[in-house]
C-alpha cells in the first residue's frame, strides 16, 4: 500500500480538499484552468494550522524579513548549489552522520545554495497538517541554511507516490503546500519553494498544468511574491520544457530542469535504474568533442526556452553514482563540463548530493571530509 492510499484511507479524504476541482486526471481541463482554489481549505482546521505555523515565524520576527527579488535576480545570486535532506534520517529522527554545523561547511566551500529533499507526506495526518515534530527538525535545518547566508530551497520530494496515484496526490499535495507556505511566509526571500520534484508517470502534461494553477494559488495565499520552483514532467526534462505552461501573470516563478545524460554514464551500476544500467560498467567520459557538444545542445534549447518565455533556469541536480564507476577522473570532467555549460548560460545550479547513501556524493560522511576532486569541479568556476 503506498503511503498516500494509506493516508486517504485512514481519513483525510473526508477532507474534501478538492472538491469541486478538476485535479483528477480523467477529467482535468485542456485549458489549465482548474477550480475555485479557495474550496481547497474547505475541511481544514485553521486554528490547528496557525498553531504549528506559529514557532518558525515567530523566530524570524526580529531577524531578517521578506523582501520581495525578482526570480532573475534571485537567480543571479544563487551561484553553486548541493541538494542535501530527504534521505538523510536527521529529518526524521534518526541515527545520522550528518551535522547541523555540515551546513556551514557547505557554505565555507563555495556552495551558496541548498535544495533539501522533503519527503512530507507520510509526516501528515488525517487532518491535513504535518507533524510538529518533523517540521522543528526542518526548521533546524532551514536557519542553518539562512545563517550561513544560503538560499534555501524547500522541494516536495514525494515524486513517486505521486506519479503512482495522482487521485491521491491531488489531495495530499495541496495539503503539503498550506502548511509549508504559511508556515514561512515570514522567512527571508532566499527561502525558495519547489512545488513537486521530478513529476512524471501518471502525471501528464495537461494534468500537471492544471494542478500547477492550484498549488501555486495556495502559495500566493500566503506567500504572493515568494520566488517559486516549477519543473516540466518526465522527471523535469529538459525535452519536456514546451510542455510546461506557467501561469503568464505570475512574475515570480523559477523553471527548472534536471540533468542526468548519459544515463549509461552517470548511473552505471545503479541498482535501481533498471536491468540494462544496472549490469553496466566502465563506461567512460572524458570529454570529446562529441560528449560536450551534447551538452551544449541540450542547455542552448533550455536557455532558449528560457529567453522565449521570460523564466530565468535552475538545474536542480545532476550528478554521476559512484559505487561502481570508480573513474574519478570522468566523474570530474562531467560535473565540470555540466557546471561550466550551465554557469555559461546563466543558469543557478544545485550537485545531487551532498553525502546521501545513493553514491552521488561530493562529501564523505564516513571520514567527515571533501571529495576534494568533485568539489573543485563544482565551486571553483
């Protein structure tokens, strides 16, 4: 059963938070116009919401307050970025390496963004909110970030049970964004939402338009210039971006792609990317003439795409797994040919991952030091 089903099950579809939307697939508008957002609070206890919101917003009252930034100019400013979070167990209560103090560290060398994984959903209970809990550990993690003067990007991470059931993602995913948005509605302006990380499966095109109007209404409710984070499907790719259609009267939104070619490259070995990159090996990379002009293709269109419709570009991850291809030598000349390709062209960029236990990591959690290789490749452009 997956965590969304078993969620709808033990009460929040009494919630009725979509009622009277076109959420569902089998019958989301062409258009991308979907319902009255504001029946979407329809159930909620707004008592309960403030609250849980009240802690983080309270912390910033005397500290540094939202100014409005252009998503340009937001952009501009983000320089090199590491995604860190989600898998970690920190945010969920666990035994982990990681420290609070591995922020600053970040910070100290050279990364000036931090996109943290949220996996929110199963920390929701039937009442919509999300568990005090989890959210004073995020809200740990968010003033570390702030502190150390980064750009904190919050992206909803629950990508697969989403692609699996988007009737109940309709449901829980909005619920996500309430509580998120009012909870740092008074966070500082460096302080980013990404609406849903890599949608793609059952998610198509027309249905993740018209939920985009939704989600992104709700954010606006609370947060109306706040810079927010929207990727095309099929898992943000960059072959997607036409597909995409951003609400033209919000100025204050961000695109964003992910970057993962060659697959065969960056993923050989990986047990999880299915029978034919899971048996690969020693695929090699060193930056030919032909593997660069891949890459320049693929970011020439995104910035095209950029440029036709006014959104300035965040490449929200790439990175090479490294349990299997040992060569460090290619893994550095493709992290820096994509760094270089995307600094080239204006676009803020965030490295998957910091330490996770997936492989990709330019900091070793077991020694408490650098991939000193990967993270020149990185920071030092």
């Amino acid at each position: 059963m997956t965590i969304l089903k078993s969620i709808l099950l033990t009460g929040i579809a009494t919630l009725s938070l979509v009622a009277g939307t076109a959420l569902a697939q089998s019958n989301a508008p062409t258009n991308g116009a979907v319902g009255d957002t504001s029946k979407m609070t329809y159930g909620r206890e707004a008592d309960n919401a403030q609250d849980q919101i009240r802690g983080f917003n309270a912390a910033f009252s005397s500290g540094e307050k939202f100014v409005e930034i252009s998503p340009e100019a937001q952009v501009a400013q983000m320089g090199p970025g590491v995604n860190w979070g989600g898998y970690d167990p920190f945010l969920e209560g666990g035994q982990t390496k990681f420290k609070l103090s591995y922020i600053r560290k970040m910070r100290d060398a050279g990364f000036t963004t931090l996109r943290i994984p949220l996996f929110t959903f199963k920390h929701m209970d039937t009442q919509g909110h999300l568990d005090p809990a989890w959210l004073n550990r995020l809200d740990q993690v968010v003033e570390a970030g702030l502190h150390a003067k980064m750009t904190v990007i919050l992206d909803e991470h629950d990508f697969d049970d989403c692609a699996k059931d988007t009737d109940a993602c309709s449901v829980v995913l909005p619920n996500v964004w309430y509580e998120l948005s009012a909870r740092y509605k008074s966070a500082p302006n460096s302080v980013i939402f990404e609406l849903l990380n890599e949608p793609h499966g059952n998610i198509t095109d027309k249905l993740w338009n018209a939920w985009l109007v939704d989600l992104i209404g709700i954010v606006r409710e609370t947060n109306p210039t706040r810079n927010v984070i929207v990727g095309p499907i099929g898992w943000n790719s960059a072959d997607q971006l036409d597909k995409l259609t951003l609400p033209d009267g919000d100025h204050h939104l961000i695109a964003t792609f992910h970057y993962y070619t060659p697959m065969e490259f960056t993923h050989q070995g990986a047990t999880w990317a299915g029978p034919e990159l899971e048996k690969l090996h020693d695929v090699r990379w060193t930056g030919t003439a032909e593997q660069t002009a891949t890459i320049n293709t693929t970011f020439d269109k995104v910035s095209a795409w950029g440029k036709a419709h006014n959104r300035p570009i965040f490449l929200g991850e790439y990175g090479t797994y490294g349990h299997v291809n040992k060569n460090m030598d290619d893994r550095v000349a493709w992290t820096s040919a994509v760094s270089k390709a995307a600094d080239a062209r204006g676009f803020a960029r965030a490295y998957w991952d910091f330490a996770g236990p997936d492989g990709f990591g330019v900091f070793d959690n077991d020694k408490g030091t650098w991939v000193e290789p990967l993270k020149n490749a990185l920071v030092s452009h």
